[in-house]
C-alpha cells in the first residue's frame, strides 16, 4: 500500500485525470448493470401479479418464447403456492434478462446496419 502510495504521488496531473475519468467509467457501469438487474426484478414482479402484463411485455419484445414465459410464470405461481424453493423464479428472471439482452442486441444489430446505410448524403432525419 505504501508503494502503491509513493508510486501516486509522483503522478502528472494528467495521468491523475485518466485514472479518475477510468473509475468513473467503471462505477457508471456498474450502476448501469445495477439498474438493469432492479428493472427484471420489477419486471418479473409485474409479470407474476397481472396477466395483462405478459401481453405488454411480448409486445415490446417481440422476439421473445411466449409460451415460455406463460409456462415460467405459472409454475412460478404454483411454486409458491406449494412454499417450494424458487427455482421457476429464478428461470423467470433469466427469461426477461435473456429477452432484453436479445432485443439489446438486435437493437446494436440494426444500429450497426443503419451506419452502413448512412454513408450517402441524405439526410434520415
């Protein structure tokens, strides 16, 4: 620890700079994949509590196994029912994690194709 000191004190500020801007960048990710995990946890909550919820989810990820998720999200409810351990619970979560990632993907995907498309002149506003 003390060298690692010594070593820092004999820092230009600008290297100070980069490291600072490097950890910022890393707990911004974090925060980010934090973020996303709360919002499968809500999602997955929502999804238990209301079957209208189900539709809306598959509509905004429409690549998504449907009948999967109905079949997760019964056998969810009747575990709990039966106080057994949370295994569908868990297989639920990886399904909307699993279904967003797709989407996230096809979404960087079709970015990815937008910017080949994007070398002419015109304007896609």
């Amino acid at each position: 620890m003390q060298y690692v000191g010594k070593v820092m004190r004999s820092l230009t500020e600008d290297e100070i700079a980069a490291l600072r801007t490097a950890l910022d960048t890393h707990r911004g990710v974090n925060k980010a994949e934090t973020a996303r995990l709360h919002w499968i946890e809500r999602t997955r909550d929502k999804l238990l509590a209301d079957d209208a919820a189900l539709t809306k989810f598959i509509r905004a990820h429409p690549g998504v196994d449907a009948q999967k998720g109905r079949t997760l999200i019964r056998n969810t409810r009747k575990e709990r029912e039966q106080q057994k351990p949370p295994r569908y619970y868990r297989e639920l979560f990886q399904w909307i994690k699993n279904a967003a990632g797709v989407d996230d993907e096809a979404d960087d995907h079709n970015d990815d194709n937008r910017s080949d498309e994007d070398d002419g002149d015109i304007d896609h506003a």
